[in-house]
C-alpha cells in the first residue's frame, strides 16, 4: 500500500509562536514501510541523548491528500495530541508538527512525545504510522566523524579519478594530486598575487572637497559660493578608482572555487595521511603480533568439546532422531511385533535415491554386504523424506517393514534391494562414523586438559607455522605500500596545505577592495592582453580538468553537498555505506566506473532518487558489476543496495548472482528492542524476501559494536559481524545444507574501529569469491569456476603453487602483486572451502587449531 504522506525533518524559524519565519526541509523524506499484515506503516526515528549540541530538526508530516481531519498523535495509554500546522511560505506546502508548548526564550515549540526510546503512533487521515523512536550511544564528535568521512570520501571519489584509471603516467598521484597540479596553483597564486598589487580599475566621478585653487566647479560648488563666500575648501569634481569590474569580479569567482577546491584536496590529503598512519600502526600490531604460540578462545573450545561429547552420546543422538522423526510428522507406531532389523549405512547410491548397505536380523549374525557376497545390497525408501534419518558409516536398529527384491543387473551380477516401506521405530546403535567422533573427543578432551595447564596458550605446529610465515610476508607487502602512500601523501599536504592560507588572504585582500564574486565570463581584452588575468582563466580551467570538475553541475552539486548536516542520521549512514561499497570496489579491487557515474552517484547523495544504478568493469577478470541504491525487486520490495555481478566462468560461459545489503542505523538498544539481528535478518531475508526465494545473498549493514549475541568465530572480525559462517540463530537449522554464508550483518563502524573498511572489502570479497559460485563440489578439482582473485588487494595476477597435502584435488594460489596466499579445498561433506589466511578468511577457524576452519555446511568437527 501506498502512503498518503511523507515524513520529513523541518528546520523552523519562528518569530512569535504563531508566525513562521523561515522552514528549511532535510533532503529527502524519511523511509516509510507497510506492514499488510497489521495494516500499518512505520518509520524509525532517533534521539542523541549522549550528544548534546546536534540539532535534530522537528519530526513533521505532509498529508498528500487533502483533509479537513486534525492528524494527531496517538500514546500507549490513548491520549490523543493534536498536531499544529505550519505553511511554507515559499512553497506553500503545510506541514503538522508536534508543539506542546512554547519556549519564548529560544523562540521554538517544544516536544514531548518522543523525548525517550519507545513507540507512538500518528494518524494521518485514514492511515496509520508508527513512529519507532531508537536511542543513539553515539556522541556528538563521532556523529561529526560520519559526516567528516562522508564527505571527504564522496570528494575523494570525485577527485580522485586517476587512482582507478589505468596507464595513467603521472610522477605523483595521490588524492587526486600531480606534480602539474600542484605547479599550476602555485601558477595561479603568484599571478593573482600580481592582480592584488595592481588590479584593474575604471575611474569614476565623484563629488570631493579640495582646496579652492583646485576645485572643477560643480552644481554645488556655486551654491556654497553663493552661501559661504570665500571658503578656503570647496566642493570639487573628482575621480576614484573603483575595482568592481567584470574582470575583477569573474577573477574572485575563479579564486573562491580554487579555494574550494584546494581546501578540499587538503582535507583529502589529510584524511589519507591519518588512513595509512592507522593502517600501517595496525598491520605493524598484526605482523609483530605473530609468535610460535597462540592464545585460545576458551569459551568456544569448550563449546565445540561439548558438540563432540553430545555428537557421541547415543542418548543423546536418538531423542534428537525421535524429533526430528515427530517434526516430520512421521509416527512412532508400538514396534511389538514388527520384524527388527540391523543396517549399517556404506554410502550413497548413484542416484542418490538410497545406499548401499550391510543388513542382518540378530545382533549376533554376520553382515550380508556386497563387500564380502561379491553382490549388492541396497536400501531404497518408499517414501523420500526417510532418507534424510540416515548417514554413511553408521549402524541403525530398524523396527518395521523391508521388502526384499532380488535380481540380476544387465552386467549380470545379482543385487539385493531392500524397500523400506513402513517405519515403526529408528535408533542409532554405533559405526565407524562414531567410532571416530569418540577418539576425537578423546583426542580434543586430552587437548583441552593440557591448554588449561597452560593458561590457554598452544605452540603452534610446523605446518600452522609456515602459513603463518606466509601471511607474515604478504603483511610485510602491505605495510611497504601504506607507508609509502602515507609518505607520499604527506608529501603532498606539507605543498598545497601552505598554499591554503595565501588563498585565503588573497580573497580578504580583494574583497576588501569591493568586488564581489561573478561567475560571468567577461569576454574582454583584458585576459587576451594582460598575462596575470589571462593565467587566472585559463589556469582555472585546467585546474577543473586535473580534478575532474569540468562539468559545472558536478561543482554546483558538491556545494550543495556541503550543506549537509546530522539532522537525518540513518539517511547520512545509508549514503556513507554506500560510499564504503563503491571505495572496496574502485580503491581496493580495481574496478572502473562506467558512464556517467559521478552524476549519478552525486544525484543519489544529493536527492535520494530510488532506482537509481552505476556500472563497475574490471577488465582483468571479466566481470561487470552495477550497484542499484533502493531498487524495486520483483516482489516489490525496496532494499538500500543490490549488487549484481556478470562474471565470464573458465569454461567461457556467463553467470549473474546478487547481493542485497540493507542499512540500518541501529544502537545496541534499539537492536535489543526489535529482537537483534537475528529478528532483523530473519526480517530481510524472509518476510520482505529480499532473498527473492533464497536466491540472493542478504547481509545487513550496521553500526552497533554489540550486535553479535553469542560470538561463533574466533577472528577478530566474529565479534562484531556474522558472515553466515556457522549456524547463530534458532531458524536457521534447516537452512544451513543450502544457505550458508548467505545473510547475516557486518559491523561497519569507522568509530569502533579503524580499519573499519576491511570489514566491508571481506564481505564482498567473500561474496565475489565464494557466494558466486556452487560450492557443493561433485567432481574435478577444488578451485572456483570463475576467474581467480585475490581478495587482499583484489589481483588477478596470481600465480598456482605445487600443493603438498594429500588432496590432489586441492588449489593453491600465490598473488604476484602482494603475495597473498589462498587454497582451494574441500570438506568431506563435499563443500568447498577457501582459505584465505588468518585475516581475510570468512570461514569460522577451529578454536584449538587457529590456522584450519570449519566447513560452513556441515560444520564438522572432526
């Protein structure tokens, strides 16, 4: 359903409590959802109560249908408060708000109704909305933080455009800095220093007192004569040079966006001083953190050692089997005199429509198996959905009823087919799968016994060392490559941050001479004639083509841009997240935009136009990717982001898989209060479907540093965000064999942390890595249909390395530009896996053995 309304905040001046000044609107409507199942509309709403200062605007609504109804606001206990309404008197629309009472001293209507967390709901006309009322732990200085990074990387991206353009042959370029660009400001500024000195200047004819001798007598001049007689001073004709002329005008207009400009190449270069200061002191922590031992996640050791006591306890095994058998909806009929059969589970038939089997009636006979008879022995279902209670390599007690079919197959030899077509009772009686669970429990138990005599501290073993060692040397690479653009980059700020303040002084010095700024060109000799105002043009220009603003519309926007302020938080976090998505793919992946992205990307941070998409190329390989911001599904649904990738496989063919995120500006109490992520998943990816029937990835997009109820992984990153990795919630048990690392939410937070960017790149890594392929191998070998990447720095150079393991089928990949190290495997359930070392791997590891990681499906333990 439609709404009859828009939501916004409104900035109202007010001269008395009746008369309104002045109303400035935020950007773009606050996002409204339909709830057809309790026939209600909803937005969310928050309040800052840690940063005092930050102006929020006041909530208002605008009834898009006309009404003679009062809207009002409606309380948990029912009391009605009525809205008072304000008209734009520049445009004319009529907004209601909330004005409890007035404070004549601020001269502003006060609210009370969502002064604290909590719900309330208004009634616009016939439709109902609820206002779900979030509070923020944020502060006010890390509230600006966001919108300090929003815009100095949506410039960045503007500015910056040879960073992503290959075989461009600059000798510096860094921020969208070159060595001509930093000649031609200081071209520009020695010549405006020029014009100060000696402007341009008509004379114009005024009215001066001047001694008697020197006076050129005007109308006034005869009627002081006629009043004063002799005067030793008289009213004069006279000339002044005034320097508000075209040409001075249009030279400050060029200066003022110069400036603009200059200012903001020195934030940028500032910003990416502070970025690979902090990314080389924390790669520096990562690579001297590396020893011969290794501290263990206790908790989750004695987690999984608990998993193996249970997998082996046949109790345990059986009552899980008898609900699941009752969930099913298969009845546990009495088995007294129901024949009673042994089975013992080889493994899948070809088909995968039964097994092959060992069977007998008493526990003392011998198994009748193909193994020892020379024939087959197999166990088909009547009914499908009894596959599903057994497993390879273990041993069932089977009360109920087995047909016995036997033949000659066409290459003559006899098989024996069993048909289960009536089950009264199932248990689990032992086999080689338990066997091995037990001595692994035993193995892992006799682990943890001496890690608890060592405070939890374990040496690691040879092989655990070498992939560490060749973590350590792609670290090393890396920390080589920030410190050099950390060099270069402060580089570039100790030459143009000087330059920042002469700017300055030169607009003061010319406006105090009365021009004012016009953006005009005045088509005269003067910049043909006099070199000065001839550099300040053309110097302009060029400047406008280094820094990729030729396009006046693009300038217009960015001004604008800067208008913007906290009074919308979760919209500023949306387009901050969305800059984050493009900085992955274009700064640490390698794509190149496409068409005419900057207009699009900066119509989209400007208006929040739905629908809206840019396209990304990376050439190298063979991939187009478009990112959509608030598409509309096929469903009708509208996400913040889509991402599609079209990506050419080895075998020549062509694929499309999409990933869905959603941003949401919660804190940790509001997550509490709508049930955590696992309630916001379960939100995403079933009730609004984004999913599109489990086709698509689904990852939600967050701030909150608690958001993780029970931490799964042992990295670092499992703290804070769930890549699918391993099973979290109740409702994801049945969808753990098809869906794993499908949904779940990263934090992306550059508060929390400051290589907060590293969790979006592992999330598309991951995606573009692993989500876009079918990981359930069945044949060949271990590596991935498309073309392989590197997911540290985004390479496709990458050179096989000799594998010496025992898995012929496994890959492994070294990067040539920043020697990464990735192996492609698999897990005995048939799954692939991808190891990408200790950082960048989004598998969950195995607590007791750091470097190894658990299969995403199955998630076995031994």
């Amino acid at each position: 359903m439609k709404a009859n309304f828009e939501v916004k905040y409104l900035d109202v001046s007010w001269y008395d409590k009746n008369t309104v000044l002045k109303i400035v609107e935020s950007f773009v409507p606050l996002s409204v959802s339909y709830d057809s199942e309790l026939q209600i509309f909803s937005c969310d709403i928050l309040l800052y109560p840690e940063a005092p200062g930050i102006k929020h605007g006041q909530l208002a609504f605008r009834l898009l249908n006309k009404s003679n109804v009062v809207p009002f606001f409606e309380s948990v206990d029912g009391e009605r408060i009525s809205l008072k309404e304000v008209i734009d008197t520049e445009t004319g629309k009529s907004w209601w708000i909330e004005a409890n009472h007035w404070i004549a001293k601020n001269k502003t209507w006060a609210s009370k109704s969502y002064r604290t967390a909590g719900k309330i709901k208004a009634r616009l006309n016939s439709q109902l909305c609820q206002i779900n009322i979030g509070s923020s732990e944020f502060t006010a200085k890390q509230l600006e933080r966001y919108l300090a990074d929003f815009k100095s990387d949506l410039w960045e991206l503007i500015l910056d455009e040879n960073s992503y353009i290959t075989g461009a042959v600059k000798q510096l370029n860094d921020g969208g800095v070159t060595d001509e660009s930093i000649a031609l400001i200081s071209h520009i500024l020695s010549h405006a220093q020029k014009i100060l000195k000696q402007p341009k200047a008509e004379l114009r004819e005024i009215q001066a007192i001047k001694p008697r001798k020197m006076v050129k007598p005007v109308t006034r001049t005869f009627m002081e004569l006629a009043t004063k007689g002799d005067g030793r001073f008289l009213t004069s004709r006279a000339t002044e040079p005034s320097y508000n002329v075209p040409e001075n005008r249009y030279v400050l207009f060029a200066l003022e966006r110069i400036y603009k400009i200059l200012k903001q190449l020195v934030t940028i270069a500032y910003s990416r001083i502070n970025r690979f200061e902090n990314a080389v002191q924390k790669l520096d922590e990562r690579f001297k953190s590396f020893t011969d031992e290794r501290l263990i996640n206790k908790k989750l050791s004695l987690k999984d050692l608990e998993k193996l006591r249970v997998s082996c306890d046949l109790n345990t095994l059986n009552m899980s089997l008898d609900k699941r058998l009752e969930h099913s909806g298969i009845k546990i009929n009495n088995p007294i005199g129901i024949p009673t059969w042994f089975v013992k589970i080889v493994s899948d038939v070809k088909d995968k429509d039964g097994y092959f089997i060992a069977i007998k009636m008493n526990p003392s006979d011998p198994w009748f198996e193909y193994k020892l008879s020379g024939q087959t022995v197999i166990l088909k279902f009547d009914d499908m959905q009894l596959k599903q209670f057994f497993k390879p390599n273990q041993e069932y007690k089977v009360i109920g009823y087995l047909d016995l079919f036997s033949g000659t197959s066409k290459s003559g030899s006899q098989y024996h087919r069993y048909t289960l077509t009536n089950l009264h009772q199932i248990q689990i009686i032992g086999g080689s799968e338990l066997v091995k669970i037990k001595e692994k429990y035993s193995e892992k138990l006799r682990a943890v016994k001496i890690l608890e005599s060592s405070n939890w501290i374990r040496k690691l073993s040879k092989t655990e060392l070498s992939e560490q060692n060749r973590e350590k040397i792609s670290i090393k690479n890396q920390i080589d490559f920030y410190q050099t653009s950390y060099e270069k980059a402060k580089y570039v700020y100790g030459l143009i941050s000087p330059k920042l303040s002469k700017y300055k002084s030169l607009l003061t010095g010319l406006k105090k001479m009365g021009i004012t700024p016009l953006s005009t060109f005045p088509n005269s000799m003067t910049f043909v004639q006099n070199p000065d105002y001839q550099a300040i043009h053309t110097g302009y220009k060029k400047l406008r083509e280094f820094a990729n603003l030729s396009d006046e519309d693009l300038l217009l926007s960015l001004d604008k841009i800067e208008e913007i302020g906290l009074i919308n938080m979760p919209l500023l976090y949306e387009r901050w997240c969305l800059l984050q998505i493009i900085k992955v793919l274009v700064q640490n992946y390698g794509y190149v935009p496409t068409e005419d992205w900057k207009r699009k990307l900066l119509k989209i941070v400007e208006t929040g136009k739905h629908n809206q998409s840019i396209g990304f190329l990376n050439n190298n390989l063979k991939r187009r990717i478009r990112i959509w911001y608030e598409p509309t599904l096929k469903n009708g649904r509208t996400p913040d982001f889509v991402l599609d990738v079209v990506f050419l496989k080895k075998n020549g063919s062509k694929d499309t898989k999409r990933l869905v995120m959603d941003a949401k500006f919660y804190s940790d109490e509001l997550l509490r209060r709508i049930g955590g992520i696992s309630k916001t998943i379960t939100q995403l990816y079933h009730t609004k479907d984004y999913s599109e029937g489990g086709k698509n990835s689904v990852f939600m997009l967050h701030p909150a540093k608690n958001a993780i109820p029970e931490v799964v992984s042992p990295q670092v990153w499992g703290a804070n965000s769930f890549l699918g990795e391993l099973k979290m919630f109740d409702w994801d048990d049945s969808l753990r064999s098809e869906y794993f690392h499908k949904y779940g939410a990263v934090c992306a937070n550059p508060v929390l942390r400051l290589r907060y960017l590293d969790e979006i790149q592992r999330l598309l890594g991951m995606f573009l890595q692993y989500g876009i392929e079918d990981n359930s191998l069945q044949s060949g070998n271990d590596d991935v249909e498309s073309l392989n990447f590197c997911i540290s720095c985004g390479s496709g150079d990458l050179k096989p390395v000799h594998t010496t393991t025992g898995n012929t089928k496994s890959r492994w990949y070294e990067c040539n530009v920043c020697q990464h190290f990735t192996t492609y495997n698999h897990c005995k359930c048939g799954t692939r896996l991808i190891k990408n070392g200790d950082y960048w791997s989004y598998h969950s590891q195995m607590p007791m053995e750091p470097l190894n990681i658990k299969c995403p499906k199955c998630e076995s333990l031994v």
